[in-house]
C-alpha cells in the first residue's frame, strides 16, 4: 500500500471543495515527497479534523486537494499536561515537543524551575515541530504549548486534576501503579532537579510522588517516560 502523505491545513475549513495548499506545504509536495495528480492525501488541521482527498497539481508550484471525505475526533482523554522545567538545550526541547505530540500528550507546559539555566520559552520552531510530527504520526490534535512562571503557577493551574511528581527522593510511587482516569498533570524537573522547597510545593498542592525506576534520566528522557 502506498504511503497516504499528510499536510497541515488551517482550522475552519469546508467539509466539501477544494484546497489550496500553503506555498510551503505545496513545495513540500511537489519537490520532496514528489505527490502525483491523483494521489491519496490527507489534511490535518490540528484540532480533531482529517480532510481526505485527492492531489490536484495547479501549477508549477501549486497544490490542490479535492476533498471526499471528513474524519473528526475528540481530544485525547483523561487529558494529560506535561510540565517541563525549562531546558537550556534546544535540542532537548524540541525532542519534548515532538515525542510527546507522537504520544497523544493534551499539553506541554515550560516551566521556569529554580536550577533552570534559561527562562522557558515557546518559538515558532517548536510549533512547525509539533505539526511535523502530527502528520507522520497521523494524529489529529497538536497540543497545546504553554509557559509558566514557576511550579507554583503550574500546581495552581491543576488544581482538580491528578497531580505527579517525577522525583526519587521521596517514598515513590512505581509509574506502573500510577492510574490516568482522571485530568492529571505531571511535573518534571530541570537537569539539577527540583529544589526541597519545590516539592514541598508541589506535595501540599497534593502531588503523588512518581518514581520512574533506579534509573538517572535527561529531563526530556524523564519526559518521555513518564
């Protein structure tokens, strides 16, 4: 079977008709996946919607899509936040990014820890990032990229849902036992991990300490795992 292509489209569009492809979506297209009039592809617009149709090649640097059918879906649920302290090396942010849009993560949340060597922050790298993986995993919803200002704010924030703190310093809680039926957010700290007075915060927020095995892992590792 011939690999179905997908290309980001924005929200709001007809269930019927035709669309234009963005000029960088058409150039990706036609110089690196080099579709072919005819060919299957689908549209993903990042919140819930899967456009299918057929490539129309309108120009030397144009592509159409005829649209047949339309797929929608409901957000992941229990929805999931991941709140990183916020990492020094982009590289590891964008990994975060990545895997947890692969694995269906409700929101990634960058938070400024005490030992977090630089202030988070959310580039339109990262959200180009995010859509690159949405349409080779062929997920239908992106999450939501946020920043917070500190643990405080993120424990503030989850107020009702389940709250994990991916630490090894306290009576643990094994990550297999741990059970997602309700919203949950789960902390992870920077390189240096969290400050005492950090999970002190955390803990009378009413996190549950989770232990990811004898194990030392990167923050975006911790991430991933968790």
């Amino acid at each position: 079977m011939a690999h179905l292509h997908r290309f980001a489209v924005p929200p709001g569009l007809a269930p019927e008709g035709t669309v234009l492809l963005s000029p960088e979506e058409s150039h990706h297209a036609l110089r690196v996946v080099r579709l072919r009039e005819g060919d299957a592809v689908a549209l993903l617009d990042g919140r819930g919607r899967e456009y299918s149709g057929r490539a129309r090649i309108a120009g030397k640097r144009e592509v159409a899509v005829d649209i047949e059918t339309v797929r929608e879906e409901l957000p992941p649920a229990p929805r999931l936040t991941l709140a990183v302290a916020a990492l020094h090396r982009e590289p590891a942010l964008e990994s975060v990014v990545r895997h947890a849009t692969e694995l269906g993560v409700n929101r990634v949340v960058f938070f400024q820890a005490a030992r977090s060597e630089r202030p988070p922050r959310v580039s339109d790298k990262l959200e180009r990032i995010a859509f690159e993986a949405l349409k080779q995993c062929g997920r239908l919803w992106l999450p939501e990229l946020a920043v917070r200002g500190g643990v405080e704010e993120v424990c503030a924030e989850a107020a009702g849902e389940q709250l994990f703190l991916a630490t090894a310093d306290l009576p643990p809680l094994p990550v297999r036992s741990a059970r997602l039926d309700a919203d949950a957010t789960i902390l992870v700290g920077p390189e240096g991990d969290f400050t005492a007075e950090e999970r002190d915060v955390a803990l009378a927020a009413g996190a549950r300490p989770l232990s990811l095995g004898a194990a030392v892992f990167r923050t975006e590792v911790a991430a991933m795992f968790a």
